[in-house]
C-alpha cells in the first residue's frame, strides 16, 4: 500500500463519496491525509448514510460540513442531501459554493437556506457540469451574465421558479442534454398562458407531477420524452424527428401533439391514460421502426375504439416486445391473420380476472411465431372470495395446458 501513488488514493477515497466513511479512511497515514487533502474529488453528505446526521442541530451540521469540505482543495462532485434538516444558513452555505466552485463539475443541493441563496447566481460561469437543485427557490435569471457553458445535466425537484426563468435558465445552458422537472412550483405571469421551452441541444427530459395550461417544448434534438402524473390541457413538442421514446405514465391531457415526424420512435410506453385511440395511433402510425409498445391500463375515450393487432402487426413490423394489459380485451382485435413475426417478448395482464382472459392470451400467442418469452402481470386481492379462487385455478389450468403447444417458450408470473 505505502507503493501507491497519492492520486491512486485519491481516486480510492473518492469511491467512498460518504463524508464520515472518507474521513475516517484518510486517517490511515500521512499519505492518506494529503491524498485527502489534494486529491478528493467526491464528497457527499447524506443523512441515510449516517444516523448521527439526524440527531445534530442544524447549526452543528454546518459546522461539521464547513469543516470537512475546507479540509479538501479538488473537490469536482459534491453532494448534500439533509432530509431531516429545515434549512441552513445562507453564510455556510455561501462558503461552501464560492470554495469550490472553481474546481466543481457537479453538485447536489437539497436543503433550504434562509435567507434563500441564489445558488444559480453562484455556480454560474464556472465548469460545471451537472446541477440537481431540490426545496430552493430560483428568481431573476439573467442568461447574459449567469451562463453555464459546461453544463449537460439539470434537474430541478420542489424548486420555486417562474416559467420566464425557466426559460432563460435554458438559453443559459448551450449544452444541456438532460432536464428532469418533478414537482416544481411553477409561477405564470398573466401575460405568459403559455410554458415555452427552447433548447437546440436538449436530449433527455423527464417532466413529473406538474400542473400547467399549456406546455411548449421546442427541441430539435430530444430522443427521451417521459412524462409522469402530470395535469395539462395542452402538450406540444415542437422537434425534427428525432424522438426516441416516448412514455405517458398517469397522465390528464387533453391536447397532446409529438409532431408529425416520428419515424425514429422505438419505444411507445403508454399507462394509465385516457387517449382517442385513433388519434394516437395517427401520431406514431409512421413508426416503422417501433421496437418496443406498451398499453397499460389505457382508458379509451370512445367505447367503439378498436386496437387492432392487424393494424400493428403491418405497421410495426419490427416490433419485438409488445405488452397489454386485459383492460383491452374488449377494444383489443385479434381479427386478421398478419402475424407479429419480430415479437420475443410479450407481456400480458389484468386488473380483474376473468374466465376470458385465457382465450384472449391463447389468441395472441398465435398471432407470435417468434415468441421467446411471456410474462403474464395480474392483481390478487388479499381477501378472495370462493368464486375467485376458482377463477384463479382455472386460469392457471389454462394457462398449463396452453402452454404445453408452447414448449419452446419462457413463462413468468408477476402478481401484486
């Protein structure tokens, strides 16, 4: 060990990240407190990792912070996630930012400072690049002064901002790949009904639990589009084709527009959603590239819309992994005889459990030559009654004997 370059140690402390592991390890010799010292470049500070961190005062914990971090000269990452705490002092908090941020490249900050820090203010024009704010407040961006040329990663979780700077905290990053929103407080001024987002370099973004009018996003790169238990009445991504994946996990919108270009579309994961089938099916029916859909306890706003396997089957004609929910069994067709000759992997479930459901998985294992695995999803109440039971032990005779002309395939259960 006495043979190891200082720096080696340094890369070894690094792998710790948590403080008081870190600390503790740099005590060993000399060698390991100058590696501590010169050569740390990660450093986090999380109140699971330690369960003292619950029991001090927050004035304590700043000082124990304070302390550590002051003891370092090349910190590149550092992390504080403080759950318990309130909030902090701005003056630490202050301190530590202007410390490192000639040497930062990421940071995550979680905890409230009072009076609020304009953390945007302090980490601007510097190298950094990768920035996860939670529970603050972001006012007054000013993209001419506050730039972040290095950064790829912003994500933004119960943080204050209005939708102006939001915007301009875009332009502010050239290179932003990745946004993540979850739950931001999102203030519209009265001559702003609109949320615009503009960003030519943006790749990745997650949007969870936001409640707006409308959504903008204007992206020509953007390949991941998530969104997740949100409320909109209009949603619009404004693109030149080059999404991806798309997924619309609990959501309430009743515009939702990806653009005409969709070509490049490889996954399609759709869960609890109310959509007009023909409507959606119009945005990704030039997906001839789809590899992966998902309908997952979808709602259909007309009873007469029809899924039709058919329909896929010819215009998905790479699809590989196709997963449905029983809520479609009645807006699901198995007419036509095109088969889905690329599909390995299908995924089958329900939420109330009938004696059809294993005519309707019969029905779709015909229409999959190819069929390498099935995995089938289902709900069981904790209280069953007799009838229920019976259902269940039916469906699982059912499913043996079906599964007896499907040697070849993999089956599995997954019940919640």
């Amino acid at each position: 060990m006495e043979h190891l370059p200082v720096e080696v140690i340094g890369n070894i402390l690094s792998r710790l990240k948590a403080a008081r592991d870190v600390v503790i390890a740099s005590a060993t010799c000399k060698k390991w407190r100058e590696a501590w010292r010169n050569h740390l470049h990660t450093l986090s500070f999380n109140s699971n990792d330690w369960s003292v961190y619950h029991d001090l005062a927050p004035s304590r914990l700043e000082i124990l912070i304070t302390q550590t971090i002051f003891q370092t000269t090349a910190l590149q990452c550092l992390s504080i996630f403080m759950d318990d705490v309130d909030e902090f002092s701005a003056a630490p908090v202050i301190a530590w930012l202007m410390y490192t941020r000639d040497t930062l490249r990421q940071l995550h900050y979680n905890v409230r400072t009072t009076p609020n820090v304009n953390i945007i203010e302090k980490c601007s024009r510097q190298k950094l690049e990768v920035l996860s704010l939670a529970h603050n407040s972001v006012t007054g961006v000013e993209p001419s002064y506050q730039k972040f040329p290095c950064l790829k990663s912003l994500s933004l979780s119960y943080v204050s901002i209005s939708a102006l700077d939001l915007s301009l905290l875009l332009t502010a990053c050239p290179k932003l790949q990745n946004l993540t929103l979850i739950n931001p407080d999102i203030a519209m001024s009265d001559a702003q009904a609109i949320m615009e987002l503009n960003s030519s370099s943006l790749k990745d973004i997650y949007v969870e639990a936001v409640s707006l009018d409308k959504f903008m996003l204007e992206a020509d790169s953007i390949e991941n589009l998530h969104l997740k238990d949100c409320t909109l009445e209009a949603f619009e991504l404004i693109g030149k084709g080059s999404l991806r994946v798309l997924k619309i996990d609990d959501v309430s919108v009743l515009h939702l527009d990806i653009g005409e270009n969709t070509e490049n579309l490889q996954i399609v994961d759709v869960s609890s959603f109310t959509i007009m089938w023909p409507k959606f099916y119009n945005m990704i029916s030039k997906s001839s590239n789809l590899k992966r859909l998902r309908l997952w306890g979808v709602v259909f706003d007309d009873e007469d819309e029809v899924v039709d396997l058919e329909t896929v089957s010819v215009c998905f004609p790479r699809l590989s992994h196709l997963s449905l929910s029983y809520d479609l069994r009645d807006v699901c067709g198995l007419q036509g005889t095109s088969p889905l000759e690329n599909v390995v992997v299908l995924e089958l479930g329900w939420t109330i459990i009938s004696d059809l459901f294993s005519d309707w998985v019969a029905g779709l294992l015909e229409r999959c030559p190819n069929l390498k695995k099935l995995v089938i999803c289902g709900v069981v109440s904790e209280v069953k009654s007799h009838e229920e039971c019976q259902v269940l032990a039916s469906f699982t005779s059912s499913i043996v004997r079906l599964m007896r002309k499907y040697m070849r395939v993999e089956v599995q259960f997954e019940y919640e």
